[in-house]
C-alpha cells in the first residue's frame, strides 16, 4: 500500500503541522496502513518480537498494524506519534482495548521514556517520513539515536520503509547503536511477475544476502522494483568503543 505523495511539500515530512492538517482531511476515510498490512509483515513480527514485549510503535498515525497485532496475542504496544489530532482520534477510538497506549510525543526527543525500557521498537514509515524533511540527517540521527536510548539489549528495532541498504544503511549501521542488522524484501502489495518470468525461488522470509558494507549481493535479483525493505537490527549486549565526543550520537552527522 502506498500513498501518492506528488505535490507536497517535501520539508514539511518530520512536523506536526502538515500530519496533523492531513489528519484531519482524511479523518472520514478512518484508518490507512502505509507500505503494508500486518498479514504481510506478520511472519517477521512474529519471528523477532514475542508476544509479551513492551513495544513502541513509532509514527503510528492512523493505521490498523497496532489493533492487529494485539488481535494476534501482543500485550502491550505504546504507539506514539507527533499529530496530537491522530494521536486524539486513535486513543478515542481504542479506549476498550488496554493493550494499547497512545501519545503524542517526536521521536527525536522520547526523554519522557527511561533508557532501556522497550523489547522493541517497530516504525513503519516513520524514519521515511523524517528522511523526507528538513534537516534529514540530523533528525535521523536524533530518532536513531532515542530508538537505540530506549531498546533494552538484545532488542529488536524493525523498520520498514521505501528504503534500499543505499540510502538506510548509512544511517543504521553506525557504530554508537552498536545493532546487528538482517534484511528481507517484500514485494510491494499487488505486486504481479512480468508474465512469462521465471521465479527466483527465493522466499521472502529468508534473508536477504548483503556484502561486508551492509548493502544487497551483487547477485541478488530484486523481482519488484517498487518492493519494501524490512531491517531487524538487534542491539549488541555489548557496547562497542564509543566514540570520545560529547555526544556520540549525533556529532559526526553534518
Ligand atoms: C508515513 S506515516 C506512517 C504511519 C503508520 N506508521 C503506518 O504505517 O501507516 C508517518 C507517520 O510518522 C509521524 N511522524 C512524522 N514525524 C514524526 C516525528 N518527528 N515524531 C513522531 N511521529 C512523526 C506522522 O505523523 C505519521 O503518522
């Protein structure tokens, strides 16, 4: 699933202003799940998040994945997103459901949360959103940085995004996060092979070869241009020498 995004203004990606006017034009169409639905990303959630983490779902917004997953055995998922409108919309309308929490609250800044307090963390669509604004790199850094603050270790931080290893490795793989990254691809909903092209053979639920940089195999075939990628990336027991600045994670981002 994927939304047409032409026409807008792209710096406007990472603010509460523009989600929370689109939030509100699009509040009758109810709930929208970006990318994918969690029948399709079910199998990954399943394989690295057990049913009695806490869960933080970063950049809700409006979309089902959160209801599914506590239909599916999850416990306790706090969804934060920084439209106070879709944030608004989403604790009315879960109000019977426990299990669920929802706050408004950026992602560059969750110091309301004590280090170390979430099994994981899941983002769908949400550091796109932020690679889409202004000062991207910084506000990457930022996010990762809390997501790495707050995962417990041996946690899981699962993004999906539009990403390739290109454009989103550079930003995971850096040494403060300390994260051991997998990475799966899953052909966007609706997908069709070309008729007449043979399979790879490959299931999508098998991880995606990549080389000592992190990025895809020369001799991986992406059948679906358009695919998602998925990046589990587990947080070392062990801290890797950390840089010696006053703030290792963002001050070698320019
Ligand atoms: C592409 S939408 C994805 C929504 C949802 N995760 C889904 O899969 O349908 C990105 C979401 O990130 C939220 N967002 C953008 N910048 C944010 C920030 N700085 N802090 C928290 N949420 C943010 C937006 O309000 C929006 O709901």
């Amino acid at each position: 699933m994927h939304r047409d995004v032409t026409g807008m203004n792209t710096y406007n990606y990472g603010e509460a202003l523009y989600w929370d006017a689109r939030y509100i034009q699009e509040a009758a169409a109810g709930s929208f799940d970006w990318y994918q639905r969690y029948s399709a990303l079910r199998p990954f959630v399943r394989k690295y998040v057990p049913t009695s983490s806490r869960i933080l779902m970063v950049g809700c917004g409006n979309a089902v994945m959160s209801e599914d997953m506590v239909k599916d055995g999850y416990e306790e998922i706090i969804n934060i997103d920084i439209s106070s409108v879709a944030i608004d919309m989403m604790r009315r309308k879960y109000e019977h459901l426990p299990q669920l929490e929802y706050m408004q609250m950026d992602v560059r800044d969750m110091s309301f949360f004590v280090d170390e307090s979430f099994d994981s963390v899941i983002d769908k669509g949400t550091l796109d959103s932020l690679m889409c604004g202004a000062g991207a790199p910084i506000s990457a850094a930022q996010m990762l940085g809390e997501v790495s603050r707050l995962l417990k270790p041996g946690g899981i931080y699962m993004l999906i995004t539009y990403g390739d290893p290109t454009v989103r490795i550079p930003h995971l793989r850096r040494p403060a996060y300390n994260w051991k990254i997998e990475l799966y691809i899953i052909p966007k909903p609706g997908f069709q092979r070309p008729a007449g092209s043979a399979s790879s053979g490959k299931s999508c639920l098998e991880p995606v070869p990549t080389t000592d940089k992190g990025l895809i195999h020369p001799d991986y075939v992406l059948e679906d241009p358009d695919s998602h990628f998925i990046y589990v990336c587990k947080k070392m027991d062990e801290a890797t020498d950390l840089p010696h600045t006053s703030n290792p994670f963002t001050d070698d981002i320019s």
